[in-house]
C-alpha cells in the first residue's frame, strides 16, 4: 500500500502541533486549554481520520460503505481498541496522558475525539471550548496509528530477543510518539520452551530437573542472555516477523542436521546446560561446534527478522 499523502499530511500536521507546544504548555495543568487554532488542527485530523478508515476498509475488504461501518470492520480487524501509542517527546511534560489508548473509548464521552469532531464540525462557536489539547492529542495518536496501518511498509531489522535496542533501516519517523513492538521471535522461543517443559513433565520415563516453568525460563535467560518479559499482541501496533530469507537458511540448516541426535542435544545444552557444570560439555562432541557456528552464522546475517503492522492475520 502507498500512504505517502496521508503520511506527508501528517507530518505537516504533526510539525504545527510541535509548534504549537513551544506557544502553549503541552502539560497537566493545560491539557484543557482550548483555541480556534486546536479546533482547526482537530478538524483537519479528523478529517484525514475518516479518509483512511474508509481506504483501509477498501484494500482489506473491497469495494464501498458508510464511514460508520468501516470504522467497525477496521476496528476489528486490526484491534484498534487495544493499540497503545506513548508521548515520548521532551517538550510534553504530561503524566496522565504519556499512555494513550485512542480507540479505547465510551461513546461521547470526553476520550470520544470523533464525537468532538462531529460537534465541532457542525457548530463550531457553540463547541468551541471543547477543542483542547487533550482532544488534539488522542486524536493526532488515532490519525498517526491509520497511517501506519494504511501505508503498511515491511521494515528489515536485526534479531532483537538479545537487547531492547532494535537497529531499524526505516522508521515511521514521528516526533511525538512511540510505539509498542510485538516480539514473535521471543514468543515463539517462550511457547517452544513451555512445550518442551510439559512434553518432559507428562513423561513418565522422564526426570524434570526444573522444579517449575520459571525456574525453566531462568536457567535459559542465564544462558543464552535473553530476556522474557510478557507481552500483550493486541496492544502492539508493530510486529516482528521472521523473514523468507532467514527461513531459507534454516531450513537448509534443518536439512543438513535432519535426524541428528547431536545437533538437537546441542541445540538444548546451549538453552539451558550448565556453563559451569563440565557435565554439560561431556555430552557434546566435536560435531556438536559444527552445528553451533552454522547456528551462529545463521544468526548473525543482517535483516533476519521484518517489523510488521500487528493486525489479525
């Protein structure tokens, strides 16, 4: 999909909002403040807000229908209700708004940033007080999320279940806000491991040398370095995805190792052996270091996992 006019759109909308921050205090105490110039800004969100859901809807479900059953389908399809977008820019200095569910809302009530556009949009003296930073800001999270989604893009990025820190080639380069990342290499690792807990622990033939799933999860983190953490997919806007070209290699990893007991003992002692314990290196032989640096290298290339808009597949 190509959200290039939505996208400069936004960010020319997002620029005057910078700018309006350095005119009026973007915080706590200011979040009600209300101007001609917020109403104007409001209007124009909205009115690209409405333009996207209803090209959105196109491209996922085809042809045309009211704005009010796109904004449904949409919602659905993509969870809109659960998407978390933070502030993160210096100049905000708003503790009750740093978290923003912009979806998440009771039908005209003061989150409700769609009713406020309708009002405005048909009296705009009459509502004039309720065009305020509080308002501006849910819905320019809302307008920044439909972007997104609209325009789509797969961006390459390395292997991050090792560190927070994600190297991205293209961002959606938003001065405001951030947003949360789904990690499905981390997840994937998780249920591989709460599998193999259990398939040990219904086995009769079997001693579990953990005493319970954490202690698992543990022992892994110690030796491998990664981090567990929960995760909740519904609230993520992005998600990373292994990429076809890092499948190609495992599978021909998987190909070459087919039925060796050695690369699975391997695979299993680096995830949770003793590094300490010499029996951990008594199991292994000399092929076990073959199937570790092909592992390695495999890890190693660039690009091995695609970040992704999280939407219901």
């Amino acid at each position: 999909m190509s959200g290039n006019l939505y996208w400069s759109t936004y960010k020319q909308i997002e620029k005057e909002v910078l700018e309006l921050s350095h005119n009026i205090a973007f915080d706590d105490k200011q979040l009600e403040v209300y101007s001609p110039k917020i109403l104007d800004l409001i209007i124009r969100i909205s009115t690209n807000i409405e333009s996207l859901y209803l090209d959105i809807y196109r491209v996922n479900f085809g042809g045309d229908v009211e704005i009010g059953q796109a904004i449904k389908d949409v919602a659905k399809k993509y969870k809109l209700e659960e998407k978390t977008i933070h502030i993160s820019h210096e100049n905000f200095s708003i503790n009750t708004l740093r978290t923003i569910k912009p979806f998440q809302y009771k039908k005209k009530s003061k989150d409700d940033f769609y009713s406020t556009y309708n009002a405005l949009k048909h009296d705009r003296a009459k509502n004039l007080h309720k065009a305020t930073v509080y308002t501006l800001l849910r819905s320019l999270a809302a307008l920044y999320v439909l972007n997104v989604i609209y325009d789509d893009r797969i961006i390459p990025v390395q292997n991050d279940i090792y560190g927070t820190e994600v190297p991205i080639e293209y961002s959606y380069n938003t001065e405001i806000f951030s947003a949360n990342v789904f990690n499905k290499s981390l997840d994937d690792m998780q249920q591989a491991l709460t599998g193999l807990y259990f398939e040990i622990e219904n086995n009769s033939k079997l001693t579990n040398p953990w005493k319970n799933l954490s202690e698992m999860y543990r022992k892994c983190e110690e030796n491998t370095g990664v981090k567990f953490r929960n995760q909740n997919s519904d609230e993520c806007l992005f998600v990373t995805c292994i990429s076809s070209n890092y499948m190609k290699k495992l599978r021909l990893f998987e190909k070459k190792y087919v039925g060796d007991n050695i690369a699975t003992k391997t695979e299993l002692l680096l995830l949770l052996g003793d590094h300490y314990d010499p029996k951990t290196y008594e199991q292994m032989d000399l092929n076990s270091l073959d199937v570790l640096m092909d592992q390695i290298i495999i890890n190693l290339q660039r690009s091995i996992i695609s970040l992704e808009v999280n939407g219901s597949h």
